[in-house]
C-alpha cells in the first residue's frame, strides 16, 4: 500500500523527444505559461529543449517541481517550479464541488481533470515561480525553466493527478477524501422507505426442483437437402462448381447432424481437395467440372493433373490411397517375397521392387500401410507418370487383374 508520504513524492523518468500534449490540460498549462511570460525567445528555446528530451528525471512534491536540465554545457542545471499549494479551506470547497457533480467525479475517476476545475487547478498570475542554477536570471522564466513547464504539460497528459500534488495533495489522499464525501452525498440523497419491488426471497429461488424434460427434438431429414439455384452472372463465380461445393457442404452437415461427427474433419486443404475431385472421374480436365478442378488446383498451389492423379488415388481408397500415391515408404522383407513369387506363377512376368513398389513396364503395384496392394498404370510421357488403376486387394495377383499397361484414363 501506498503511504502517505509516498504518495506525497513522485518522481517520473524522462521522456522520449518529441510529442507535445494532448490533453485539454496539458494544452492549458501551455496556454497559462505563454501568456503570463515575457520573453517569447527564452519559451521558444525551452519548448525545443523539451521536446528534444533535454529534461531529465522529474521530481513532484507538493508545491514544487524539480528536474536536471541540460543546455549547452555538459553539466545540467537544476531546475524547479513552485507553484502555489492550497490552504486547507480551499480543498474543501475544491472537493465538496467534484462529490457534488456525478460528472466531475466521473471525469476524474477516469483520470480526466474536469473542465470546471480548470480556473482553480491551473496556475495563475503570479502562482508559478521558477528557479534555475543556470546564469541567465534576467528575465524568469529561462530557457531551462521553460523546458521543464513544458515537460510538466507532457507530464499532465499522462497523470493528471500531478496537477492535484502540486497544489498540495496526493492521489491516494485525494481519492479516499472523495469516496468519503460521495458516501455521504449518497446517504443523504437517499428516500426515507425503499419503494416496494416485486421480487422473489432468495430461499424460495434456490430451492431444488425439478425442470421440465427437454422437448424431443425434430428427426433428422431423409436425405441431405438440395442447395438453392446460383444466378447465371458471367462476372460470378463458376455456377456449376459452387453447386458442387454447395452439396458437398450440405451432405457434411446431413451427416454431422445424423452421426454427430465430420466425416471429412482433420484433412488438409489438399486431401481435402483431392476427395472433392474424386466425384468427377472421367470430366475433372475436360468436361464440366474442369472449373473446379481449375479454382481447387488454384486454391492448393498444384496443377490440375496432380489434382486429377489425386482425385483418381481417393477413388481408388480414400485417404489410405492418397498417401499410397504420394508417400513412399520401406516396407518388411516379407509381403514381397510372397508377392513375387505368386505373380510369376499367375503369368504376370517379373516385377523389380523398390521400395513399396513392384515394378514391370507400365503396370504397378504399392503396397499400402493397411497390407493392400494398389495397381497402377504409367502415362507413355518419360519420364513415365504413374496413375491409380483399379481396385487395392490383399492378394497382388487379384489387384493387378484390372491392369492392362495401356494408358490411364484421368
């Protein structure tokens, strides 16, 4: 907690250069020390000295403000401002006045200086008495003393609760004297009879009972509904693939709302993709759906070949087939020492392994993490680009039947 001697000295860092205040107040202090000074040149030179950070570490007590200035010697000079503190009646009519006015007080709680204390915190003619070590006492205030009431206005925007210290009081004090006197205006403002308010006694809202059972909710429909017509807009996005999506969306939350969970939730925007062109196995590059397969190979940074080969892939055995298609992997000696064996016996030629590949000219197969082996079929481009061919089974002769080595179709 704060005690009433600290919080009777506040000492604040120095500022960076630049910004001048913001605040009514700050602009105010300005205000009340340019006009009651005398030298323009020596407030000129000040104003620049604080703004470019010349004041150092400032130090408020009541009544008075002091700082290390530096000029243009390499020793800074010490500077301060006495201003004026309030006699003990003045805070009282001072702070009777702001627990009066809900909105005064508001404004300083919101550590605003309220306007209509404007005339009695600023300083005056005559309040404001500056004091510097420097030589030039001709003419108060100096450079130096300009410097730091430039500083102090910068200081206000900040805390406005300064301006109350200098006139002799800190925040703490100021604030506990306040809750105070609104208690008390409260009190007073307060009607005789509490007016009577329907209400309920708490003992008979808090006593256990029991609730109503929650209605039955409405059966799910048959059948995932059909999305409305898309406007025929040469400027809108492609009709026939928003309806694509559009259905696809509507089936997710058919089957959200009658299993409770996503059935595509965890893909990545890629397999994701891959699934959507899995629906269009013969028109992805050519047909009707190439304008989704151009927005989705777009959207995934891929082209719309490797969007087809993955569509092809998801065809062939969903996400399983997708990694089949895209990751290689070393699977045990085993699988292959049957496999090999079993396809030479059925006549299918010998295949070369690598990998989890089984290789002969343009026929393929993969053997997948789930044990199945996945045909492929090469393209007749070199170098040769394989594609998904027909159905994974567990015996490699039954998955390569479906096989012939002439080129996939997309």
């Amino acid at each position: 907690m704060t005690t009433a001697r600290e919080d009777r000295r506040r000492t604040f860092d120095a500022l960076p250069a630049g910004l001048a205040p913001e605040s009514w107040w700050g602009r105010a202090w300005v205000a009340a020390l340019e006009e009651r000074a005398r030298d323009s040149a020596r407030l000129a030179r000040g104003r620049t000295y604080a703004l470019e950070g010349h004041v150092d570490a400032v130090t408020v007590t009541p009544g008075r403000v002091v700082a290390y200035v530096r000029g243009s010697r390499p020793r800074p000079y010490r500077t301060s401002l006495a201003l004026t503190t309030f006699a003990g009646e003045e805070w009282e009519a001072l702070l009777e006045e702001v627990a009066a006015d809900p909105g005064q007080l508001a404004a300083l709680l919101d550590r605003e200086v309220p306007q209509a204390l404007s005339g009695a915190l600023l300083p005056g003619r005559g309040d404001l008495i500056p004091n510097c070590s420097c030589p030039d006492f001709a003419r108060p205030p100096c450079k130096h003393a300009a410097a730091l009431c430039y500083r102090l206005a910068r200081l206000l925007d900040e805390d406005p609760f300064v301006l109350l210290l200098l006139r002799g009081r800190g925040e703490r004090e100021v604030l506990e004297d306040l809750s105070r006197r609104n208690a008390l205006h409260a009190a007073r403002e307060r009607p005789a009879a509490e007016p009577e308010l329907p209400g309920v006694l708490a003992r008979t809202a808090l006593a256990p009972r029991e609730l109503p059972p929650l209605p039955v909710p409405l059966p799910p429909p048959s059948a995932p509904g059909h999305p409305a017509g898309c406007p025929d807009d040469p400027a809108a996005p492609d009709p026939l693939a928003l309806d694509q999506l559009a259905t696809d969306a509507a089936v997710r939350a058919y089957a959200l709302l009658t299993t409770g969970t996503d059935p595509v939730a965890g893909l990545t925007p890629w397999q994701d993709a891959a699934r959507l062109a899995s629906a269009h196995p013969t028109s992805g590059l050519t047909g009707t759906a190439r304008g989704l397969y151009r927005e989705l190979a777009g959207a995934t940074g891929r082209s719309t070949t490797e969007l087809a080969r993955a569509g092809a892939a998801w065809r062939q055995g969903g996400l399983v087939a997708l990694t089949v298609l895209e990751e290689a992997w070393d699977p045990p000696a085993g699988p292959f020492d049957r496999a090999r064996p079993a396809l030479l016996a059925a006549g299918e030629g010998a295949f070369r392994p690598q990998r989890n590949h089984l290789t002969s000219g343009s026929r393929q197969l993969r053997l997948g993490r789930d044990g199945l082996w996945y045909p492929y079929e090469s393209s007749p481009a070199t170098p040769p680009v394989w594609w998904p061919a027909g159905r994974p089974a567990a015996d490699p002769v039954a998955a390569l039947a479906g096989v012939t080595g002439g080129p996939p179709t997309p």
